[in-house]
C-alpha cells in the first residue's frame, strides 16, 4: 500500500551558507506502508529547485530538526576552483544537485572524498563522469528521477558511508557503473526502477553494515521493480545488514543469488508479492537475531512451503498470508513466537500445527482465495499494522515516522 501525506519539511542543506531559509510545507514522497512490525524504507529526499531555494526535514538522521542555510543556485563551474588529487569536496549535510552542469559544478577536479550526502535528482541528470574520482562518500547517496540509463561514472567508487538510495528512474536498465563498490555502511535501497532488468553491476559489493550496527535500519531492500527477475550481483555479500526486503517484483522468479554460505542474522524479513518466485530456500542462511525477528512471507502465489526460514527461531512479529500455493509451514516448528500474528488466506494450507500461536491463526484451507500476489489487495494484515504503530514505527527517524503515523491514521481498517 502507498500513501502520500503533507509535512512541513525544514532541513536541508546545498554548499555553503548564505540565507537562512524558512520553513515551507511540502508534499512527502508517497511511502510503503510495511506490514506488522516491519519499518518502512526511508522515503527520498522532498525535491528542492536550486533556483529558488528551499528547506526540508532530512529523513536520514534522527535527532532534533534544526534550520539550515544554503545558496539559491548553484555555484557556476567557473568559479569552482580544482582540488588537489586527494581532496575532500562536498559539505558535512546533503548536498543537491538536479543537473549534469550543476554535478560539475559541485564536485571539483580531483575530489576522492564527497563530505556528507549527495542527492542526484531530475531528468537533468544525465552523465555521471564528474564523479569519476570520487572514491568514498561520507554519509548517503540518492539517485532519484534521473535520465539516466545505468550508473556509469562511478566506477571509482569504493565505499558508502550510510545508505545508498536507487529509485524512481525512469530509464534505468541496470546498476553498472560501480564496479568498484565494495562496502556501504547502512543499506542499499533499489526501488520503483520501472525499466530495470540488472544489478549485476553490485558483484563487488562485500559488505552492508559489516558491523552491524544497530544504528542503520535498512540492508537490502528491492522492491517495486517490475522487469527485475533475478538478484545476480549480490553472491559475494558476507554481510546484508539489518533489512532483508524484497517485494512487488512481479517477474523475480529467483532469490538464488542471494549469499548462500555463512549466518545472516536480520531483524527484519519480508518476502511479499513476488508471484513468480517459487522457493524460500536460499534463505536457510539468514536467522533471527537474539531479540527475535519480524517475518512477513505474504503474495507470493508460487511457494509450497517455508523451507528455508527454520533458522527464525525466535520471531517477534509474524505474517503468513494470501500465498495461494502455501501448504507447509513445518520449518517454523521450532520457531517460539513472542509477538502479534496475522496468518489468513493461504487456502492450501491445512496443517497450522507448526504455528505456536494463541492467536491470530485463521484457518483458511479450502476457502476461496481472497488476494493472490498477481490480483489486488493489500497483503500483511491492516489491522494488524494498526495495533502495532508504535512497534512498527519506533526507532525511524522522527520526520519519517510522523509521515508514517500521519498516513496509518488515515488507513482504512
């Protein structure tokens, strides 16, 4: 379910100050309304022209909102002066740029290191060279409605220091170009690519959150891309940080490319409308962490059984439902079950033994489907998401959550 909510946005930051800017209210970006228990993805950064200025609320970092000031345009090139080979360019918050002139303008010859976080946003964006001696960006990346068509010109890139955002572009075919990308320190985040059919150009990648740090929500999440069919790219991962997503990729047919060696430990897993995937198998690797996991397996109309998800022995939130196919859940067995439950509409499934629930269990075998991964509806469970706001919110970024609260309010329960 999407849902787009009005905020007053009031932080945001371009190169260096001029004029304090005031708050404006702004239209959010229309964001993914997760299931029981499990966080929304972070939405992208509310749009600012550089002609004419602007704030907003960073949904990147917690912590009290504070006014920031930055120029109304954007430096000429000329005035840009080159930096010394190793230099760091860029500022400590988010810098903003919607144009290929504008990108050469911000990132002078010779820069390895971006200060902060860059937004790439706009059909400007075309041409990513400038940024072909940026070695490490401090904080996050955004690539967001871009014309471009993969990321070629950043190729020098090695490491991310927090998120690495991927979305709403509307001619990306594939995320060549990072060749060189081996770590990124929050969660990569790929989603509503309408053309995209590869991240192949990911095989460098070896670690999100290595450390694990509870500080960064997200892992990988990929969602929203019709064309994408496989998660080749992502084998060589030895860490996926704290965020496995994948849902409403209607043609993913396969998770196999998935790290298949090693332990995995996620707080949160959701697997969900993906109807062409018929195994949950390469997931034998992942587990729950020590406080328990939230697990939503729901829409995925091919999948006979839950082979694969025995090592979520301890499970803090649980959705099983509308997997039209779905008739064994033994691997759950094992699993002690400490939250809210939402199992319903899987019409083939006709042993729930396995489900160690008081509650929340609705037999359903036999029935008639009610929601299929390739039909309509909305899976996980909305009064569920409704009882548990608070669990489902807490922890995100305080702008990010309001706008969440603000849309689960309006729901239709």
């Amino acid at each position: 379910m999407r849902l787009a909510a009005t905020s007053t946005l009031a932080l945001w930051a371009l190169g260096s100050t001029s004029t304090v800017l005031a708050q404006i209210p702004v239209a959010s970006p229309a964001v993914s309304v997760p299931p029981v228990g499990l966080p929304a993805p972070t939405p992208a950064p509310a749009p600012i022209s550089p002609a004419t200025g602007g704030s907003v609320t960073t949904p990147f970092a917690a912590g009290p909102v504070a006014t920031v000031t930055r120029p109304a345009t954007i430096a000429n090139p000329s005035t840009v002066p080159a930096a010394p080979a190793g230099a760091t360019c860029g500022s400590n918050a988010w810098t903003y740029v919607n144009s290929t002139a504008g990108l050469r303008s911000a990132i002078p010859a010779g820069c390895t290191t971006f200060l902060g976080s860059l937004s790439l946003s706009g059909a400007g964006i075309t041409d990513l060279s400038a940024l072909s001696t940026i070695q490490s960006i401090q904080l996050s990346v955004d690539i967001a409605s871009t014309g471009l068509t993969d990321l070629t010109g950043l190729t020098g890139l090695k490491t991310i220091g927090e998120n690495f955002f991927v979305h709403d572009n509307p001619n990306l075919i594939n995320v060549g170009g990072v060749s060189s990308l081996t770590t990124v320190g929050g969660g990569i985040l790929i989603y509503q690519n309408p053309k995209l059919v590869s991240v192949s150009g990911l095989a460098s990648l070896k670690g999100i959150n290595p450390d694990r740090s509870p500080k960064y929500q997200f892992g990988i999440s990929i969602y929203g891309n019709p064309l994408l069919a496989s998660l080749d790219g992502l084998q060589s991962l030895s860490s996926v940080g704290n965020y496995l997503d994948l849902h409403n990729n209607t043609r993913m047919t396969s998770i196999k490319s998935l790290p298949t060696s090693g332990s995995f430990p996620v707080p949160f897993l959701r697997v969900s409308a993906l109807p062409a995937l018929d195994s949950l198998a390469p997931l034998s690797v992942y587990t729950s962490t020590a406080n328990g996991s939230a697990v939503d397996i729901s829409m995925n109309d091919q999948i006979t059984t839950l082979a694969g998800l025995a090592g979520f022995t301890k499970i803090s939130n649980l959705t099983i439902a509308h997997n039209a196919m779905l008739a064994d859940v033994t691997a759950l067995g094992n699993s002690t079950i400490t939250g809210p439950v939402l199992v319903d509409d899987n019409t083939k499934l006709c042993d729930l033994s396995a489900i160690k629930a008081t509650a929340g269990v609705k037999a359903t075998c036999g029935q008639k489907q009610q929601v299929t991964g390739s039909g309509q509806g909305s899976a996980g469970g909305n009064n569920a998401l409704a009882q548990n706001a608070a669990t489902s919110l807490s922890g995100l970024p305080v702008a990010v959550a309001a706008v969440l609260g603000a849309a689960a309010a309006i729901l239709p329960f």
